[in-house]
C-alpha cells in the first residue's frame, strides 16, 4: 500500500532534497564531554526564536530549537525537522514531519506544532516580527500527525526559505501556551541544548539535551556564551584561553592572527553584498543613465577588495550571491576600463561639472571604500563629495529617499535572491521606492520568479534580472563580504555557514 508520505519521499528524492537522518551540516564522529565558552559580540536578550532580532537572538534560539529546514553545503534545502517535502502546485505545499522527536518538556513534535508554531507566528497579538517572512502564508492545516499542508495566497517559490532560520524553529505548543509572551525566558525546543540559567548581560548557560533527536549528538556536555561586545576584548579572551570562541572578528586582525598558531581563524563568504546605488529622483542620475553605467567600469574594484577589505571576501558583479545556487562564477560583465567610462559620460550629454553628494558614516570599511570611489569618479570627470553622517541620521535619510547617491550593502541570511533583490528591484518594494527605480520589464521578471518552482528556470530567470540591473546601473555593486570567526585549537567540528549561524550540535573539544 502505497502511503501519502511514500508519495511525499519520492517527491523530495525527485526535486533534489536529500532524505537523511542527520543534518548536512554534520563534520565526522566528535569527542563527547566537556565545556564551550563563547564570547558573542551581544547578548541574545531572548529565546524566544519568533521575537529574536538581533543575529545573536536568532543564533541562540536555534541551539535551542530546531528548524523545519536546513541548507546544505550548495545553499540547497535540507531536511531538518521536515524529513520530505513536496510542491502539489505552484501554491500548495505538503510537508512530512520528522517522526521520535521530543520536546525538552517531554511533550511530541507532530504535524500539530508546526501549525501552531506557523499561526503564532502570524498573530499580532505574539509581537513576533518573523511575520512578514510568511506573509505569503493563507492557509496551514494538520491533514495526519505528520502531515501538515501550506497554502499559498499567491505563487512564491522562495517561500521555504525563511524557515531555515527562526522563522523555522518550532517551541513546545505546551510551553507557549504555559509562558505565553514570557516563553523567551522558558524556551523548551527540540533542539540540542537547553537553558538552565540565563543572566542579562553577563551569560546564558546550556547543558546537552540528552534525549535529542540525533543518535550521539550533541557532542559537548555544556555552553556558556558570554556577551563581550569590544572587538579588542573579545578577541584578546579568545587568545588568552578566557574563551574557546569568538564571533565577528576585526578586519584589521585578520591576517596576523592567520599568521599564527594561537587561534584558528576560519572565514566564510557569507549573503552579503555591498553596491554604490543612485537614487534616479535625482538630478543627475535620473536624467542619465550613461552616467550611471560610467561608474561599473570606472571602479576599481580590485583596490576596494584589497585595501578597504584587506583582502577578505571577493569582488562582486552583480546582485547574485556566490555559494548559492544561484551564482554564476564565471559572470564577470566588468574589467576596469577608464577610458570606457568616459566615452560614457561624453555621451551622457550632461553639462560639467558634475558632482554629486554622497553620505557616509563613520564606519571605517565604509570610510576606506568612499576614497577609492571619490579618486576613481575623479579620474572620470565626477566630483564626489562627502559627508560624515551618525548612523541614525544615515538611515533617516536613505528611507527617505533623499540622498543622491549612497555607499551601502545588503546582508540577508537565506540563499534565494528573492529575499533581497525583490525589495530592491521591484516598484513595489521599500529600497525600489527609496531610489526611484521603476522598470516595467524588471517587475515583470521578479514577478515571474515567484511562480516558477523550477530550480533551473528560476537560474535563468535571475540571470536576465542580473543583466537588466547592470544595464540599468542604479546599483552597482562591487564586493561580497565575508563573517570571520574564530576559536581554539582544541575546538574540532565547526562549520561555518553562509547565514553566520554558530551551530554547536557538531562542536566538540579535543585536548
């Protein structure tokens, strides 16, 4: 007899989904025993994964909670809690949920928590702010104990993605209904370790979950993660033993430490890209296009990736992130070419001199980068003026759409482009408004992207929407940025992913 989740496995084995016991985040047979000391760069403030905003909010609440999904090494997704899974149309998708999995409170994972986690999510009454991330959701119902259905109110290939992150992790019903807005101080996953004392600003102690799901994991008996927000410290307690882990390490730092034997320096380039972008309301970069497209040519992107970044990640083309499926290696549309560039701005037909106005905070990456653009705009006949702006006074401006021209980036956590370039891109999103942007044919591809559950195709369709956004040059990027972190030689099992999430299920210490 043939089974609703036969049908679900043999679905998944066809659309490339790997039905395996363990996640692919899995490095080899760990040491088990013993006690992790991180330093975070902040306090995670809580544990609740709905209501977790900052990076490391996100990252703790999945040591506690596990995710519906996982990637892979390819940016592709993996089973997590969902052990299969199947698109019935471009619309409706079937979900089979993982089978013998706990709670910490003792209570059952089944299809039933899935779909309270999801209407949680989506009620205002929860403050979660991972509700727009499933927007797109009209409908979610239990069909069996392991089979829960999502129904769509419009095509959205990218839907799945979100719940690789916390919009993915799934709380004991129990213990939400129990805590209710006081969960995040009560948190009770699936996951691998749990709380058992929480100190604002000074440290979150977790011991191993010794029932999880995974045979033999988690290998470590013990974490205590530790705030420390000063790069200078944090680093300086990883090379003193004071800690075994450090995230977000200093640029400046990298290549000595790589010089030494003290730390293990590991760096991943991660969903983050940075773009000089026009806002075309403007007087120059909205009557020219040739204007705009000068500047891909006449940057020097070489010079940025090697003196501002000192070397660390990789020189960016377009909007198309690399680890993913998405990315194109060999898509290299730009060499620098001065000459090029001003044979663009002769044919721009606009009255010299140019000059345009460009903010810029104190952040010292951003800082050395605005140089190298205002030497390389200087080359071409532009002359780029800068302002030092506060942060707070920056992103005022920019959601205003009131600057002419801004040095900015974008840094997501999920692999499909979707999550970035429609809310850029499109006429319909925020960035989109902020600078003007309006192109009929761009709505026209974004939206086409979303209906098409074709992972090859939807390849295609970006590779035109990377085109049209060189060609219309209102972004122009030039680097992908890389996470750093670091730990001791004795810390064996550490994956470094592109999302930036520290996993410590596959952590062990030797030594």
């Amino acid at each position: 007899m043939t089974t609703r989740r036969d049908v679900l496995k043999t679905a998944a084995v066809a659309m490339g989904s790997t039905l395996l016991p363990f996640s692919t985040r899995v490095s080899g047979a760990g040491k088990s025993g013993g006690t992790l000391k991180v330093a975070l760069y902040a306090d995670p403030r809580t544990f609740d994964p709905h209501r977790a905003g900052s990076l490391q909010g996100r990252a703790t609440a999945q040591s506690i909670h596990d995710t519906l999904f996982e990637l892979d090494s390819g940016g592709n997704l993996a089973p997590g809690l969902v052990e299969a899974w199947e698109w019935k149309d471009n619309r409706t998708i079937l979900l089979t949920t993982r089978a013998g999995v706990k709670f910490h409170d003792g209570t059952d994972f089944d299809a039933e928590a899935v779909r309270y986690n999801l209407e949680r999510i989506r009620n205002p009454d929860t403050g979660s702010i991972r509700g727009g991330e499933i927007s797109a959701l009209d409908t979610v119902e239990t069909l069996d104990s392991r089979t829960v259905q999502l129904k769509l109110k419009q095509p959205f290939a990218a839907f799945l993605f979100p719940l690789v992150d916390v919009a993915g992790c799934i709380a004991s019903p129990t213990a939400l209904e129990r805590w209710g807005k006081e969960y995040g101080q009560h948190p009770a996953g699936t996951g691998p370790f749990k709380v058992v004392e929480y100190m604002k600003d000074a440290q979150s102690v977790m011991e191993k979950n010794g029932n999880y799901w995974m045979s033999g994991k988690p290998y470590l008996d013990e974490l205590i993660l530790r705030p420390v927000p000063v790069d200078s410290t944090r680093l300086a307690e990883l090379r003193s033993g004071g800690v075994d882990f450090a995230e977000s390490l200093p640029l400046q730092d990298i290549s000595r430490l790589r010089d030494s034997n003290e730390v293990v320096v590991s760096e991943k380039v991660g969903f983050r890209w940075e773009w000089f972008g026009f806002n075309v309301r403007e007087e120059y970069a909205g009557r020219s296009q040739k204007l705009r497209q000068a500047f891909q040519w006449a940057i020097d992107r070489e010079a940025m990736h090697h003196a501002a970044y000192f070397g660390t990640g990789s020189i960016g083309y377009d909007g198309i992130l690399p680890g993913t499926p998405f990315h194109d290696p060999d898509y290299k549309p730009f060499t620098r070419d001065v000459d090029k560039a001003k044979r663009l701005i002769d044919e721009s037909g606009l009255d010299e001199p140019i000059e345009l106005l460009a903010p810029v905070t104190s952040d010292a990456v951003k800082q050395r980068v605005s140089q190298i653009f205002m030497a390389n705009a200087a080359e071409i006949g532009v002359k780029i003026n800068t302002e030092s702006i506060e942060k707070s006074g920056y992103w005022a401006a920019m959601k205003k759409g009131t600057m002419q021209l801004m040095l900015e980036g974008w840094w997501g956590y999920r692999p499909d482009p979707d999550q970035y370039l429609y809310i850029m891109l499109h006429s319909s999103g925020k960035q989109a408004k902020r600078m003007g942007y309006n192109n009929p044919k761009m709505d026209a591809l974004m939206d086409k992207q979303r209906s098409v559950t074709d992972l090859g195709e939807r390849r295609k369709l970006f590779r035109q929407i990377s085109a049209l956004m060189n060609e219309d040059a209102v972004y122009v990027p030039y680097h992908y940025g890389s996470d750093f972190k670091g730990h001791s030689p004795k810390v064996k099992g550490f994956v470094h992913t592109q999302d930036s999430i520290i996993s410590y299920r596959e952590m062990y210490l030797e030594g």
